[in-house]
C-alpha cells in the first residue's frame, strides 16, 4: 500500500450479527459463536486546496441579449479558473411587446449548449432593461414569455443550477416597475408561472422573504418534512443582490433578526446566493469576518465574483477570501472508513464511511451516489447505487453511511479497488467527471473519471464459508 498518501491503517473487529438458522436439527452448531468480521479501518486526510465542484462557489455574470451568442471560449475560461457556475443575465428589450419566437429559443438553447460543452451550470435570469428608469413589459408579455421559454428549460435543465425570477424592473428585480408591476399580485403570478414552466426539480429564486412568505401565506421557514418534495415551499429559494450593503441589506429584510433566522432554516434545503453590494457613503464596507459569519449562518451557495469588487477586495486584503472560496456551498471531506477483509462471490461487501461537510450550506439538486469496485487485473467495475441522499449531508455536521452491499454471485476472484462516486443524474453529465462531486481529502480524485479512491483494496476469494448476502443493495457489472 502507498505510504505517501498518510492513510493510518488499523484492524477492528466487528460482530455482523450471524445466527445460527431457526429450527435446524445440528445440535452440534447450537453451541457455535458467530464468526467475527475483520474490518480494515481507514483515516483520510483533509485537503484544503481550492477546487471546482458542481453548483457551488463564486460564478461570473454575462450579460447578453437574444441575438449574440454566449463565447464558449469565455466560458472555457471561467472553468480553468476553477468555476463551476456562470449566471447568464439575458436583457430582452427588443420583445417588449413581441413574442420570442423560434429563433431566439434556438439561440438561447446553443449558449446552453455551450455551457454544458464546457463542464459549468448556468444561474438564468431575465430582465427588459438595466436602467433605473426603464421599460419592462406587461404582465401578460412576461408570463407569455415563460410559456415560450417552458421547452428551453425541459430540454436543459441538466445545466441549469436554477432560475431567478427576474423580469420585473431594472435587472429583474422587482423594486421598479414602468408597468405598475411592483405588487403582491403580480410578483404572486411571476412566481406561480414559473414554478409551472420549471422542472419540478429546479428552484426559482425571489430577491427577498417577503415575496416567498406572501405566495404562501406562511411566514414559517422550511423543514425537513417538506423540503425536495417538489412542492412550493420546496421549489422557491432566496436570492441576495445587496448583501452585506447595510443592517438590513438594501431592503432585502425587513426585519433583519426574524428575516435573517428564517434564511438561515431555508438556506439548509434551498440554494441562496447573489452578490455584495458597494454602501452607501453613510455606511462602512463590511468586514470580511462579518462576511464569513452571515455566509455560514445563511448558508449561502454562491456569490458572484465581479459585484462589488471594493467589498470583495477588503475581504481579500483581511485574508478572508481563500476560506469563502473554499466553503460557499458545500465541502465534503471524508474523516475514516471501515472495510471488510473477507469476501467471495455473493458475500457482503461491508463499509462504514464518516463524512462532515465543511461548506456553509449543502447541495441543492439531485445527486446519485455509488459505490464502485475496479477489477486490478482487467478494470472491469461493479456499481452498487446508494440509497442515500447526499443533500441531507447538513454544513458542520457528520455523516455516516453503514453499507452492506452483495457481491455478484459470479465476479472473478481477485483484487478490487473501491471509489466513492457522486454522479449528477442526469444521462446527459452522469458520465463526466466535470459535474461528479469531489470530496476534500488529499490523493482521492481520480481527475479521468470523477471518482474518489478511497484508498482500500479488497480480495475476493474463489472459495469460501461466507454467508450469503441478504442486503437489497447488489453491485451490477458496468
């Protein structure tokens, strides 16, 4: 075994619960112990380096209309820069009052095309105008608009991390309004359309507590009974374009401790981000510590990396920035694992895994989790899918996976390597390591495939005295 990758190996023993069967005639096993398992214990390093994974961390806006195409280049660029998230900011002037038509959705579903050619995600929001005293459109323009935009977000939402709801006012946020849309009715049918054209596993963001609580007539935040139930209250998440700007952000709450507990509860299920804010001339740019501490308790996911760049630069300057770089969103580090020594052909492949997620929140979307044994001698690999939900793994709180797994009745004797794998599910990324999620420990990623080694290598013998697995979980020949 390697000695440079720092793993501490130990044996354990642990009883697996064998019994003799009920009823049996053999008075001579009557008096015979179960057989102990040996279990190879594992201890991971952490790895504080920065690094890309899936729908988190700071992204980069690019603002375009309907008629330019996104640069893939550009965006290429922003993925060498260890981004895994773009917010595609589309200002639609031009269609007022005209239908999108076909040629812009073709447009709109090459950029996404382009997003997804280069391993990101995009964020998408749409606005008539980027100035104060601009025109939006009417509110049947705008829901119509949604409905047209419905098959372009079927189609992609495997690269969509999630929508905001935009279209109202300057930059789609919904303090100005040449239509007279600055009101609970029509922000209520802004949101209710799109929760129809979405898919039902996607999230729209509002701008503040207020507009989610008046669609709902609940002033309670989410709860682990509701949240991912593609309802809502499970559906409308949070998004903060003035954050840290001043005590009550720019207006974002209006009661800053009841508003701010109530992201801190939705923020566990829900993606929150956005950008920071310059103050005003009354007001002190925040300090990154401040900044450290409202990210944790709110659990935000991601931050946009250009806006405002004299608050972004003073966390830089308190030496702030690599800790929010590494822990917006998630961060899961493996702590230790257990492993069984003694396998054969339809025996149990045992492990216990101890995980905490370092980040500030947890993941947001679907994500699959295997567990995957290699062939040393051919390559050939077995997948077991997990039941577990990796978005239950909660910021600053441990995780344990206790897995009993049966082995094929006919693979081969010989050695194995095991990985853990988190795949986005969708066919379109299940196979590319760019949308796989990485775990923050050192000599773990395997770059070509998106797996995370862990370290163990299991024998599998031809023959033996191994009860046979009676686990529901069965690795399959890929």
């Amino acid at each position: 075994m390697n000695m440079n990758k720092r793993i501490l190996y130990s044996i354990i023993f642990s009883v697996l619960g064998l019994t003799t069967s009920c009823g049996s005639n053999n008075e001579s096993n009557e008096n015979v112990e179960p057989e102990k398992e040996t279990l190879a214990l594992v201890k991971y390093v952490s790895d504080n380096t920065e690094f890309a994974n899936p729908e988190r961390g700071f992204y980069t806006q690019l603002e375009g209309n309907m008629t330019t195409p996104v640069s893939e280049s550009r965006l290429r660029e922003l993925r060498n820069d260890k981004k895994s998230l773009v917010m595609l900011m589309y200002y639609m002037k031009e269609y007022r009052n005209a239908d999108l038509g076909k040629d812009v959705i073709t447009k709109l579903s090459a950029d996404l095309d382009k997003v997804r050619n280069t391993g990101l995600k995009a964020i998408i929001r749409f606005a008539y105008t980027n100035e104060i005293d601009g025109e939006d459109a009417p509110l049947d323009r705008i829901l119509k608009h949604l409905d047209e935009l419905k098959p372009l977000f079927a189609k992609n939402k495997d690269v969509i991390a999630c929508a905001q709801a935009g279209f109202i006012g300057a930059w789609g946020e919904w303090y100005y309004s040449t239509n007279r849309l600055n009101n609970t009715a029509a922000y209520n049918a802004v949101i209710k359309k799109w929760l129809e054209v979405l898919p039902t596993d996607r999230c729209v963001q509002v701008r503040t507590p207020k507009y989610k609580q008046d669609y709902l007539n609940v002033k309670a935040g989410l709860t682990p009974e509701l949240a991912y139930a593609g309802t809502p209250a499970a559906r409308i998440a949070h998004h903060n374009d003035a954050f840290m700007a001043d005590e009550n952000n720019m207006g974002t709450y209006a009661d800053v401790k009841v508003d701010k507990a109530y992201i801190a509860e939705e923020g566990l299920y829900l993606p929150i981000g956005g950008e920071t804010c310059l103050p005003s001339l009354s007001a002190a740019i925040s300090t990154g510590a401040a900044a450290v501490t409202d990210l944790s308790m709110l659990h935000w996911s991601f931050l946009n990396d250009a806006y405002d760049k004299k608050v972004l630069n003073k966390w830089e300057s308190e030496g702030y920035m690599t800790d929010i770089k590494n822990k917006l969103g998630y961060r899961v580090s493996l702590l230790r694992g257990e492993y069984s020594t003694k396998h054969q052909p339809g025996s149990d492949f045992v492990c216990k895994l101890s995980l905490l997620n370092l980040g500030y929140a947890a993941m947001y979307n679907p994500r699959d989790i295997y567990v995957v044994l290699r062939s040393e001698s051919n390559n050939q690999e077995y997948w077991a899918k997990l039941k577990e939900d990796p978005r239950t793994w909660k910021p600053l709180r441990s995780a344990k996976l206790k897995l009993e797994i049966a082995l094929p009745t006919d693979i081969p004797a010989g050695k194995y390597k095991a990985f853990l794998f988190l795949p986005d599910p969708e066919p379109t990324l299940a196979k590319r390591p760019e949308y796989a999620v990485r775990l923050a420990n050192k000599d773990m990623w395997e770059d070509k495939t998106g797996y995370n080694d862990l370290n163990v290598s299991i024998t599998v013998d031809a023959n033996g005295n191994l009860p046979a697995s009676k686990s529901s979980l069965h690795f399959v020949k890929k």
